[in-house]
C-alpha cells in the first residue's frame, strides 16, 4: 500500500514526462528492494537462481507497474492496487507450478 498508495504520487507529483519515468523508477526500484531478501532466499521463485529471480523481479516490475499505478490513480483508493498484486501473485504462481495442487480427472 505504501508504494502505490504513497510513494508513487509523491514522487511524481503533478509531473509529467521525466518526471513520471522517475516515479516509476523509484517506485519500482523500492518494489524490488521490498522483496528482494525473499528473491535472494528463494522464496518467490523455488528453484530458481538468485540471479534470474531478481532479473525476473525487475521486467515484472517494469511491465505491470504503469498498469497498477493507472488503476490507482485512476480510482482513487488503493484497493485496486491491492487487487492487481494479489492476481499478479496468483497468476505468477499457477505459471511456475502449473500442476500443483489440481488432481487428475477420474476416468469413469
């Protein structure tokens, strides 16, 4: 709640160009460092090298946050944000571990 409700809006003010890419810079950098003792741990991407998962962490970062940060500023409250990152998690989930926890079809 703190990055997007915030951080985001303080950092870009009543800006525009320069300063929104900043905004999203640090938001996003501050997102990473947030998470980044579980990535260095292994804990968002089980199995997978420090490396890659802070790499993975990043592109995301990039690619979802103007999403997030249009939700919220468009409706005011930071429950969308929330909501973004909640689905985000899930669906982040059921992509790396696919088959985990669903039981094959009973024939018959």
């Amino acid at each position: 709640m703190g990055r997007q409700g915030c951080l985001f809006p303080h950092l870009a003010g009543r800006g525009k160009g320069a300063r929104l890419v900043w905004a999203y810079g640090g938001t996003g950098a501050a997102f990473v460092l947030w998470h980044l003792s579980t990535l260095l741990m292994g804990g968002q991407y089980p199995g997978r090298h420090w490396y890659v998962s802070v790499f993975v962490m990043v592109v995301g970062c990039v690619l979802v946050l103007p999403v997030f940060t249009w939700l919220r500023l468009r409706s005011g409250p930071v429950v969308s944000a929330i909501v973004g990152h909640t689905s985000t998690q899930h669906l982040e989930q059921q992509a790396d571990r696919p088959d985990e926890g669903r039981q094959p079809a009973a024939a018959g």
